[in-house]
C-alpha cells in the first residue's frame, strides 16, 4: 500500500497552519465583544429582574463562546508559528485565554436547561460568566502588550 503522504506534506501543514494562525487577530474581537454584552446585560437582568436582559446575555454566551473555541485553537496556533521577544506574557496571555474560553463554555452549558435551571445553576452560570469577562479583560490586556509593547497605555 503507498503512502497517502507527499513529499513536502509536512510543509503544507506548518502552512496551512501558519494561516489559519493568523486568523486570530480577525477572530478575536468578536468573542470579547459577545463576552462583555453578556456580562453587561446579565447583570441588567439581575438588577431589573427582567428576562429580556437574560435571554439576550444567554444568546451573547453561546454565540461568545463557538467564537471563543475558534479564537483559542487560532492564537495557538499563531503562537506556535512566530516568533515573540515577551515569551512570559505570551505565556500568560495563552493559558489566561484558554481558561476564559474553558469558562464562557461553561457559562454556555449552565443555559443548555435555562427554562428548567435551578437558582444554584443560574448563579454558577453568572459566576462563570463574570469569570470569563473578567479574563477576557486580562488577556485582551495581555494581547495588547504583546502587540503594541508593554508601554502602549502611556504612549
């Protein structure tokens, strides 16, 4: 039997890869933008008691955190292929991202029973998603600095 593999197989794949690396910076706004309306709106519905504000944070969780998946496997793998001088940041930034999006998923499946959710299981959900909106802003933050330098705020 012959092999399915190429010559230069092994090229493609760092490629296709290394483009698929890049998309990160065009995927990652979205999710933080989804991430903050959820917390935002969630903590409207808490203060008004109305379930409008709720539905609308639920639809921002689950659309933020499909987005959120996209964004992490995207950053590392543009981590992966480029070179960064502040390897302690991208550090920071990496695991601080993955938790973020391990925490939006989270928030995403405390509402898989929303109509039938306990109130313990609605304020885990609300923890979680504060949680990762918090993160968000950490890495958002991370992100930045290892674009624009550690000074860019005072610029």
């Amino acid at each position: 039997m012959a092999s399915r593999n190429k010559r230069g197989a092994g090229w493609v794949c760092i490629a296709v890869m290394a483009f698929a690396g890049r998309l990160h910076p065009l995927l990652v706004h979205f999710p933080i933008a989804l991430v903050i309306v959820a917390a935002v709106t969630e903590l409207i519905a808490i203060l008004t008691t109305l379930r409008a504000w709720h539905v609308v944070a639920v639809t921002n969780v689950r659309v933020g955190a499909v987005f959120a998946v996209a964004t992490a496997i995207t950053g590392w793998l543009m981590a992966s292929s480029s070179l960064v001088d502040d390897v302690q940041t991208l550090d920071w930034h990496r695991w601080i991202g993955t938790t973020a999006a391990v925490a939006i998923i989270g928030a995403a499946l405390a509402t898989a029973c929303a109509d039938r959710q306990s109130p313990t299981v609605r304020w885990l959900y609300r923890i979680a998603l504060l949680w990762a909106a918090a993160l968000v802003g950490v890495t958002g933050h991370l992100g930045a600095r290892l674009v624009w330098g550690a000074d860019f705020l005072r610029r």
